[in-house]
C-alpha cells in the first residue's frame, strides 16, 4: 500500500488495541478499525484502505509508540 509519508510502497497493518484506544482518543471516534498504520521503520502514518490520512481535512496522524497523548 502506498504510505503517503514515506512516498513510496510500505507494509501496513492493522491497529493493535493500544493504538486503536489512542486513534480513537484523537480522532473522537468510537470505531476505528477501518484504519491501518505503515510498518516502515519510524513511519507509524495511520490512513485508511481509500484515504491518505487519517486526520480530517487531509492531516496527518501518526501514531508513535513514545507518544503521550
């Protein structure tokens, strides 16, 4: 799947459930699991299979492990 952050083909996978209780949290969402994050060493862009980013309007949301939200 193309990673509109790392401009190139990259793995995706789906959201653990700690990542979708933090997408959720941001997004003020209560169902996430349309989303998937890019596997890319360093990446973490979340989007979903039709939209680039996650974020509305286009933002990027990236969901790093060391993030304290």
């Amino acid at each position: 799947m193309w990673c509109h952050t790392c401009k190139s083909e990259q793995p995706h996978r789906r959201l653990n459930a700690e990542e979708e209780e933090r997408l959720k949290d941001r997004l003020a969402k209560g169902h996430v699991r349309e989303y998937v994050i890019c596997d890319a060493p360093g990446c973490w862009h979340v989007r979903t299979g039709f939209s680039q980013c996650a974020g509305t309007g286009g933002r990027h949301i990236r969901l790093r492990p060391d993030d304290l939200d």
